[in-house]
C-alpha cells in the first residue's frame, strides 16, 4: 500500500489550508467531496469563519484538535511556514494538492516524523482507492 493510500485509510481529521468559502476554488470543491467522504474538514483561512459547516481558523495551532492530515492549497513559497506548524501541533501527515511541492519543506516534515504526499489531488487519490484502482 502506497503512502498515499495509508494516509487516508487511516486519517479521520483533515485541516485544509487555503480552504475559503468561495466555492469556484478547487480547495472547495476537494474539501467538500473529502467531507461528503467523512473525513472532518477543518478550515485554516484568515479571513474565514466558517466553511462547510466548520469554524474555521487562522493558523494551525488554533486548532482545538488533533489533526491527522494537513492539506495544503497554498503556493509552494507558502509551505515552509504550513510545514513547521504541522510539526509544531503534531500532525500525522503534510499532503501538498497537485502542482504544489517543495522539496526542503517534504524532507523537514518527512525528518520529523510526518507522512508527506506531494504534488498530488487528495480527492483524486481517494477515488481512486475507493474504485480499487491501483
């Protein structure tokens, strides 16, 4: 079983950062199906207060909760900062959307004790491990 299969298998409690309620972003639309799923969505976006039905919050550390993934919708130059948080709270797992990756953040997350998925869709990955595809 790949890293990536492992993780959602396991996860119950997914914090999204860069999850708006602007729902033409694919952040929604991915977060929403995630939910939809059963998977706790945690917003993570400063200028939000709710999305999908959850307070959201400005950084990771305000979350009252244990998370198991960090989902990152973010630029590459922004998930240095999303990483050492990650750590910071004991997060399980960094999981970077498709096109987004940063080889020194992974490896520090990675160090740490973090599972990491890079450069790949969270809702693309789940359907296909629903669909028994490979």
């Amino acid at each position: 079983m790949d890293e990536a299969a492992q993780i959602l298998l396991e996860a119950k409690t997914i914090a999204v950062v860069g999850l708006s309620s602007d729902v033409s972003r694919p952040a929604f639309g991915v977060s929403q199906y995630m939910q939809r799923q059963g998977y706790r969505i945690i917003p993570v976006h400063p200028r939000e207060t709710e999305v999908l039905g959850e307070k959201a919050y400005v950084r990771l550390s305000d979350i009252p909760m244990p998370i198991d993934v960090v989902n990152v919708f973010r630029r590459p130059e922004a998930v240095p900062p999303v990483v050492d948080e990650a750590i910071a709270v004991h997060a399980k797992a960094v999981w970077l959307q498709e096109g987004i990756s940063h080889p020194a953040a992974e490896a520090k997350a990675r160090e740490a004790g973090l599972r990491v998925v890079a450069n790949r869709c969270i809702y693309k990955e789940h359907a296909r491990l629903r669909s028994g595809a490979r």
